[in-house]
C-alpha cells in the first residue's frame, strides 16, 4: 500500500525547518543574539519579540530560566520528526511514515499549548505586560499557528490511520473466511 500524502502537510513540515531552526539558533545563542549582542544581526527581528514575550528577552535569561532553552530543544527534536517524515514519506515511500508525522505534529501541538498554559498558570508573567494589540499582532497570532496548524495535521493523519487500520481489519477478516 503507498504511504498517503497531503501536500499541505509536506510543505507546512518542509517550511517550518528553517523558521524553527532560526528560532532554536536565537535561543541557544542568547545573550549574543540579543539585542546588543554580536550575533543579533541573524536575529534582527527578535529586538521586538524579546521585548513581547519575556520567555524570549532579558528577564528570563537572567533569571535563568529554563524553559525558553527546554522548549527550543523540543523544537530540535520535532524538527527531526518532521524531516523524518519527509524523508520516509517522499523518498523512502514507506507507508507507516503517517505514524511519524501523526507523532511530530502532535508533539508540536503539545509543546505549543504546554508554552500557553504556561503563560495562564503564572498569571502571563512574560506577556501580561503587553497592549492588546501587540499581544494579538506578535503572540497570539504567530504562536497561534503553530496550534491550528498541527490541530489540523494530527486530525488529517488521524484519519488516514483510522482508514488504514480499518482496511487492514477488512482484509484481515476476508483473509479469516477464505
């Protein structure tokens, strides 16, 4: 049986490879990817980020906190996930590869609404000091993403293995009768 594929699916883990990689790059390089830093010019963008969410700025780095680095090393290991798939799917043609990309998407989704709750159960310690509108423009709709997205990709892959478990327990039975 060929491994099913959903384009959408493929580019969405093909894109985020490099934009994770850019991130995990500004989190294990800080402070030198920080604003100041020698290296901030790879992260440019992030002068604005660091000063919306904390996680990402200077009060978590000196209160060395954990989690911004904890997160990013998560990031790395779905990342692998998503290549992997890729890989196993488009090249290697192997059809349980529905099982690694149902796997890196759900890892995604959880890390995503762990960083949120996060945020709730501290009573928004890194974002609450922040407008509405610059919570919404620059955390909750670039973080945002990265939970209906993956919502979206473990449903689809959800099914495509309900669908192979089902045909698989339809041959079995026909193959019991014979």
């Amino acid at each position: 049986m060929p491994v099913k594929t959903h384009t959408w699916i493929s580019l969405w883990f093909l894109i985020t490879v490099p934009v994770i990689a850019w991130d995990v790059g500004y989190c294990f390089m800080r402070p030198r990817s920080m604003k100041g830093g020698d290296l901030h010019w790879l992260w440019k963008p992030y002068s604005i980020y660091q000063e919306v969410d904390y996680i990402y700025g200077v009060p978590a780095l000196l209160a060395n906190d954990g989690f911004t680095n904890a997160q990013s090393m998560l990031n790395v290991m779905e990342t692998l996930l998503n290549i992997t798939y890729l890989y196993l799917a488009h090249i290697a043609q192997w059809p349980p590869a529905t099982i690694v990309g149902f796997g890196a998407a759900l890892m995604t989704l959880s890390k995503t609404i762990l960083y949120w709750a996060q945020e709730y159960y501290c009573d928004y310690c890194s974002i609450g000091h922040n407008s509405a509108w610059n919570l919404f423009v620059y955390w909750i709709i670039p973080n945002g993403l990265w939970i209906v997205v993956p919502i979206f990709i473990v449903a689809q892959f959800g099914k495509d293995l309900v669908d192979s478990l089902n045909l698989a327990a339809r041959v079995s039975v026909k193959a019991k009768t014979k």
